[in-house]
C-alpha cells in the first residue's frame, strides 16, 4: 500500500480503495468521503499518514448524487458571492487610503479568487463536475478586474492563510494572472483572454487523476514519480475533452509542458503548439522558478526574468518572454531595488517601451501632500543599480513598518537611510547581468 501525507487530506475527498492507519486498522471503506472530525482525530493521535491501494476518486464508478435546485443554488453563492463581496467591502476603504487601500482591496480580492479556485478543483475532486458558465463568468470578472488593477495585482503575493493551500491553487492562481496580464499587453481580444484564463486555472487538473502523496510531496521526486507526473497533460485534456470544454482550452492543458525545442511533452511538438499552451508554459515557468517549495528556495522575479530571457535550453517561445518582459519589465513589478542615486524604491508599473527602465516609488522621499514620489527610471542617474537581496528587503520591510509608528518616525527614516547606504555595495554584479540581459533581449 501506498503511503498518503496527512497534510494532504482536505474534507469530502474519497479514495478508489479502503482507507488504512496502518496494515491492520481500517480507517474508512472505498469511496466514503473524508472529514475534517477524522482529520482531527489522527492529528490527535501524532498519525502524519494513511495508507491506501487506491488513488483519488474522482467519482467514476461509485456514483455521484444528483444536486437538488437549493444545492445548486448554494454552490453558486458559495463560489462567486464572496468575490463580489470583497469587490465592494473594500471600494470604498480603497478610495478613502489611497495606494495603501487599493493594495488592500486588491488583496482581499485576490484571495477570494484562490478560495474560488480551491473550491473549483475540490468540487472536480469530489463530485467530478465543473460549472462552465460560472467559471467563465468569473475569469470575465478576473480580466477586468486585472486591468483596472494590474500595478497592484502584480504585486500581491497570497496571504498567510493561503501559503498553506495545495500548492496546485496557488501555482494555478498566480499563473492565471501573470497569463491575461501578457494577454491584455497582446490586446487579445476579451473572448480569447477568457478563454485563455479559463486554461490557465485548468491547466493541472490532470494532477488530480493521480495519487496526492506524488504531487504534494515535500521531497523531490523519483524519476518513477517523475514519470508518473509527466502524465498529467494526457489526464488533464481527457477530463476537459468528457466535460466539453472548448477545444482551446483542452489544447492548453495538454500542450502547457511541450517546448519550442521539442523536447516537451507529451508529444513532443514543436511547431504546432498553441498560443494559449505557449503562454502558459511561460507564466508557469516565471512561477515556478519564483515560488518556495519544501525542497528548493524560491529565487527573486528579477533572477526569473534573467532566466528566462536568457532561455539557454530553448524551452519557451521567445515572442512571450519578451511579452512577459514588457508586462512586469526586467525588474518586476513589486521588486525592491537599489538606485545608482543612492535611494530604495519599489517598482510599482512596468515601461513597456523600455523593459528595463521600470516606475518606482521612491520609499524615502514624499511629495508635498504626504504620498510617496513616483519616478520614471531611466538609464542614468535614475537607473536601477541591482534588486535588494532578501535580507535587505526583510530590513527595508521592517523599518518601514516601524516607520509607521508614530512614536519612532524619525529614527526609523534614519534607519532607512542607513539601509541605502549599507545597499550602495556590490552592485557592480547585477549591472554586468543586466548588460547581458540587454544584449539576450535585443539579439
């Protein structure tokens, strides 16, 4: 029997074989759901597994009850409702704060989404159907609300409680936005961003056609378990073709690991792969390459831009890096960075005429009215001398936080201060990577 992480067990998720504590003790028969009480209750007694010879049910063989009209209608205000909520709980706090409150809206949004998501591949999971028109509605909704908020929505990175989602929502999430960014910076028309958001949120739904200890593992993977993970496009374009989706958007889910190489799978392709699959790959990628996992630090947005500019193994479509390049710019949109006049800035908006020359917001300096001066980087005085690292921004973070605090105004804008000259070192390293980066992105 296979071993299945504790941490991977959600409520109402059921399995094609019995459920075991150990070798002897049943804990739950074929196809009956999980609940949160049993989760509690093995948490209780220090069990971090269960065993099983089956994998995750997605309701084929033992049947899927009919939902009643109060169900279905349930199942709606669950999913969208709260959206709509958080939309107009904070347009009004947002107006009132200004920057501050935009960011706090946006986020408070952005998180609703995840949960939506959440609830989309919990239901697949659980009662293997997907509601089409709803879905469709609300990645309309996202596109929107991605272009009246995308300086902010770029920034946002999912809160506390979502770090601890299954790694697929956010990845799934985070990847979506970054895609119909890139589309609206390709003016694609708004069918064909809904239609290319709607792939993006489905595009790993084939993982959840295999064991959860393989996907949701904290270690890396076995070239078995690889083996078994390249599966999931095949998987994830069956469901979609049963559930008749369009056939772009199955097309995504089965091509979204192919390379213009090809090298990708499944079918190793190489001239014939969709524009919604190349863009996805992309996203995903510049995901990925940024996101902590158990087994691998994350590496900052500007290291995952460099990478894949660079695209040494020829794995991605150059048209959409250099798309991605003009939507978050080479210094990507919520990066602190260094300037070569000695000031800390965050960027804050992209320059898609010059990639490398991003908008920031200058984090010492105000403007008469209290709001923090916004500047155009150029290649100058104004240029970017190299990103904070993670111990400098954590540094900046903090002062700024206690800067808030009336008391330790002053002494915490010394602290600032201090930061910027102690950041005035090294930067001569990340400028050479940055000629390299030119020279990549016009060759």
């Amino acid at each position: 029997m296979e071993q299945i992480a504790l941490s991977t067990l959600t409520d109402g998720l059921t399995f094609t074989a019995d459920l075991f504590v150990d070798n002897n003790f049943l804990l739950l028969p074929q196809s009956a759901p999980i609940s949160d009480s049993i989760i509690a209750a093995l948490k209780l007694w220090e069990f971090d597994t269960v065993l099983s010879d089956g994998n995750l049910s997605l309701g084929g063989d033992i049947g899927v009850p009919q939902e009643t009209k109060e169900e279905k209608k349930e199942h709606i205000d669950v999913s969208i409702n709260p959206i709509k909520k958080a939309m107009s709980k904070s347009a009004a706090g947002a107006a009132l704060n200004g920057d501050e409150g935009r960011m706090k809206m946006v986020q408070d949004v952005y998180n609703e989404y995840m949960n939506y998501v959440e609830r989309l591949y919990t239901r697949y999971a659980t009662h293997k159907t997907i509601n089409q028109k709803e879905l469709f509605e609300t990645v309309q909704e996202l596109c929107v609300f991605i272009k009246d908020n995308r300086r902010f929505i770029l920034r946002v990175n999912p809160s506390p409680e979502n770090c601890k989602q299954n790694f697929l929502i956010k990845h799934s999430m985070r990847s979506t936005v970054l895609a119909i960014a890139i589309a609206q910076h390709l003016k694609m028309p708004i069918s064909k961003m809904v239609e290319l958001g709607v792939s993006s949120i489905l595009h790993e739904i084939g993982m959840l056609r295999l064991p959860p200890q393989i996907y949701m593992t904290n270690k890396p993977l076995s070239p078995s378990e690889k083996n078994q993970i390249k599966r999931h496009p095949l998987l994830g374009y069956s469901i979609l073709k049963d559930l008749a989706f369009p056939i772009a958007v199955q097309s995504a889910a089965l091509e979204h690991h192919e390379t213009v190489n090809g090298e990708g799978y499944p079918r190793r392709i190489s001239d014939k792969i969709s524009q919604n699959a190349k863009i996805i790959s992309v996203c995903c990628a510049f995901e990925a390459i940024t996101s902590p996992r158990e087994y691998k630090d994350e590496k900052s947005s500007f290291e995952a831009m460099f990478e894949l500019l660079l695209n040494q193994k020829h794995w991605y479509d150059p048209q959409t890096i250099k798309a991605l390049l003009c939507t978050v710019s080479l210094y990507p949109i919520g990066s602190y960075v260094f300037l070569k006049n000695g000031k800390l800035a965050l960027v804050i908006d992209s320059n898609p005429e010059t990639p490398m020359c991003p908008i920031v917001q200058l984090l010492t300096d105000k403007k008469p009215d209290g709001s923090f001066k916004i500047v155009q980087t150029d290649n100058g005085n104004l240029g970017i001398a190299r990103i904070l690292t993670t111990k400098e921004k954590e540094d900046v973070l903090k002062a700024i936080e206690n800067k808030h605090e009336k008391a330790a105004t002053q002494s915490k804008t010394e602290s600032i201060k201090t930061t910027e000259i102690k950041t005035s070192e090294s930067t001569k390293a990340q400028e050479d990577v940055t000629e390299d980066v030119d020279i990549a992105f016009f060759d």
